[in-house]
C-alpha cells in the first residue's frame, strides 16, 4: 500500500497539491490512548480550538532561530545527535495542513547526522505497532547501528525498505501547549510541546530536502525531562523550556 501511495505522497511533500489530516475521537482512537470517548473529546478540542494566529506568531520566533542556524544538536538520556540545516528554510504548522497542528519543522542535511538517540520516553509507532525503546546510531546520515526493547524486527524491516529509509527526511519541533502527553498516533504524539521528531525517510522537497524513500516515520523525543536542544551552541530549549 505504501508502495501504491508513493507517487501521491511526493506530490503532497511538494506541496503540489492541497491537503489536510485530522483524526476524530473514536472509540478505537480512545482506547489507543487509554481515555474515554468523551475525554478524547476534550483532550481533541483543547489541542484543535487554538488561537492560530497567535499560535503562529508564537512558533514563528522559534523558526527564526532555527533558520539562522547551521548546526541543531539534540541531547537527552542516551542520545547526542548533531544535524547540519546549514541553508534549510523551516515551516510553521499552524493548522493549514495538520489539524492540530503545532510544530515547526525542516529538513536536515541528507549525510549530516553524527550521533545517537533513543527514544526511551515514548514507544515510536509505526503502521499500527509500538516500537519501544528504539535506539539509532546514525554515522554519515545513516543508520548503522539499530535496536530496541520491543518491536525490533519492526524497526529492522522499515530500515531496509529502501535506499532512502535509513536517513532522515524531517527535523520537526513540538509546540502545542495543548497536548501534554502522548495518545498514541504521531499526528498528536509529534506536536506534544517540549518534544523533538526526527521521521525516518521521505523529506519535504519543498522546503529543500532531497531524501526519497516509501517511508516517512516521525520518532519522537521527549526532551521534558532532561533534554536539551542546540543551536550554533546557543542552549535554545532545557527540559522542554525555552530560553530564547
């Protein structure tokens, strides 16, 4: 299936078409994230029913930082990942594409990733599986080290997809101060304020990235208890709190 979607997937990251992704409280949704129908109802309102505009404006200070920068540098329990942006332009989600939205988002530098990260917070789920405690050792861009606590052969298969899924396609960066913990799909697990993803595959060629593959697999860490996030050597973010 991801196959047969490939060529309307790249058309999407080229922006060369209009759309939109939401997802409604259902009770399959619910018990995903371990509410009830009617506090999933809440939980999707307090993340939807934003200030956009406001929201936008907030976002745009920290997508300013990032596109002066050349280097981000992500540190956390068990993960010290450098990226180069040097020339990348990022993106505010602010509801246009993604409802919710909230993140702010660019794409690496196809061969810059030195460095490991675990995602030791938050299981990584992927076509319906929960990869718990997926740890990547990324060496020219690549992956070349890979495991995790559950779900290994999971990670394993989507690496070896093809040539372009064992790099990275997005950086994006969580800020909606609506949703605080995860649910279990990363169209909110990705925007939780005070988190990082990193998607494994395809990148956004509207905003520069080049990387190609069937997959793009958004991987978040959650930086709110310990982490730090880099730019230029400037500390920007420390458990979650921005300093700038």
């Amino acid at each position: 299936m991801q196959t047969a979607l490939r060529p309307y997937s790249r058309r999407a990251r080229s922006n060369d078409v209009r759309w939109a992704v939401t997802q409604f409280p259902t009770e399959a949704a619910a018990e995903t994230a371990g509410l009830t129908v009617p506090e999933l109802t809440e939980f999707v309102f307090g993340a939807c029913l934003r200030d956009w505009d406001a929201e936008r404006v907030r976002m745009q200070r920290v997508a300013e930082r990032f596109d002066r920068a050349e280097e981000v540098r992500i540190v956390g329990a068990d993960t010290d990942l450098r990226l180069s942006v040097a020339g990348r332009r990022c993106e505010v989600d602010h509801a246009l594409r993604n409802m919710p939205g909230g993140e702010v988002f660019l794409c690496p530098l196809e061969d810059s990733a030195e460095g490991v990260v675990t995602y030791g917070e938050l299981p990584a789920h992927y076509l319906g599986v929960a990869v718990e405690g997926a740890r990547l050792a990324f060496r020219g861009g690549e992956v070349v080290e890979a495991s995790a606590v559950s779900g290994e052969d999971v990670l394993l298969q989507a690496l070896d997809t093809d040539a372009g899924s064992r790099r990275l396609g997005e950086l994006g960066i969580g800020c909606n101060p609506g949703i605080t913990r995860a649910m279990g799909t990363p169209l909110y697990d990705e925007k939780i304020d005070g988190t990082v993803h990193l998607a494994l595959g395809a990148s956004y060629t509207f905003l520069g990235g080049t990387n190609d593959s069937t997959i793009h697999w958004d991987m978040v860490k959650d930086l709110r208890g310990g982490g730090e996030l880099w730019a230029d050597g400037e500390l920007v973010q420390r458990d979650g709190a921005w300093l700038i």
